[in-house]
C-alpha cells in the first residue's frame, strides 16, 4: 500500500442552502471511503470508514467544525473488518447503531450498539453467520430496527435479507445506562 498514491479519502459533502448548492467538507487521513457519518449529542459529527491501510479496523475520526475538518484517524479495535462498507445509524438521543461483517473476511454480519456516541461498542449480536458483506440500518418510527444486507451460504452475495428487531433483542433486554 502506497499511502502518498491513495486516491481513497472519506470526506462530507454538504448544503448550507437546503440542497440548492453544495460544497466539498473536510477530509479524513488516507486510505478511507465508503464511510458513514452520525451527529453526537452535542453537536459534533463522528465518521466511520472504510480502510485500505491493512489495519483490519474501521477507522474512525470526528469533526467539532460541523465537517469543515476531522481529527486525524484512530483504528476502532473492536470494530474488525474485512474492508468492507458498512452501515451506521443514531437509534435515539442517548445510542448509536453500527453494522457490518465482524471478521477479517466478509461473514459474521454483526449489529452493534454504542451508548457513549461511537467511544466503546459494548453490545454485538450477529444477524448472519455465514458469508456476509454491505448493510444498510434503518429505524422505523416505532423503533424497530432494520437491517438490509448481503448474505448467503456459499458467498456474501447470493441474497438480500432484511431483518426487522427492537432493541431489547439486541441489547438481551439491557437498559443502555448499564452498558459496558
């Protein structure tokens, strides 16, 4: 991997006009794509990436200038990937949802919770154990939790699912104020 030729770089895109003009945002380090992006609480936007680095880790930074900017990158150890897109999601005012492929390869597809804005992912529970790849989260206005993803038997790609759960599932019925 030649980090001076990556052409890779996650980055925001954003209107300051309701979608009439848009502008380029900051950038994370090299080596990322395919990232997806939550507002903390107060106020600050938390980025979570893709990586080509060999760190088989997402990377994660955070922007306190509402993406004008992003710190430098950090590698989320509990979060292994197989370099992969996956997916992430605000369930509520207090908790944060994250999805992907658990492994160094693309199976194990994995849903996380996070109470403390993406800082520990205490709470894991695998949809697919077989091969597994992309994701998407969703929440429903009822507070079901969504989940579309790649997954098969033999391959990640010979279907979609969509699995449809609420928290207390998730969570083994934990209130998020006693997570680890």
């Amino acid at each position: 991997f030649d980090r001076t030729r990556d052409p890779y770089h996650s980055h925001v895109i954003y209107s300051d006009d309701h979608g009439a003009t848009w502008q380029l945002g900051g950038s994370v380090d090299v080596g990322t794509n395919e990232c997806a992006i939550v507002e903390t609480v107060a106020g600050a936007l938390y980025i979570n990436c893709r990586n080509y680095v060999g760190e088989q880790r997402r990377a994660v930074a955070w922007s306190y200038d509402q993406g004008l900017s992003f710190t430098a990158l950090r590698w989320e150890e509990t979060l292994v990937e197989p370099i992969c897109q996956a997916s992430l999601v605000r369930y509520d005012d207090q908790q944060i949802l994250f999805a992907n492929p658990a492994s160094t390869r693309r199976e194990k597809l994995t849903v996380r919770l996070s109470a403390d804005e993406g800082q520990r992912w205490p709470v894991a529970k695998a949809l697919h154990a077989g091969p597994a790849a992309y994701s998407d989260l969703a929440v429903l206005p009822d507070l079901t939790i969504c989940c579309l993803y790649e997954c098969g038997e033999s391959h990640p790609y010979e279907r979609l699912r969509l699995a449809r759960f609420t928290l207390a599932w998730l969570s083994d019925g934990q209130d998020s104020s006693s997570l680890e």
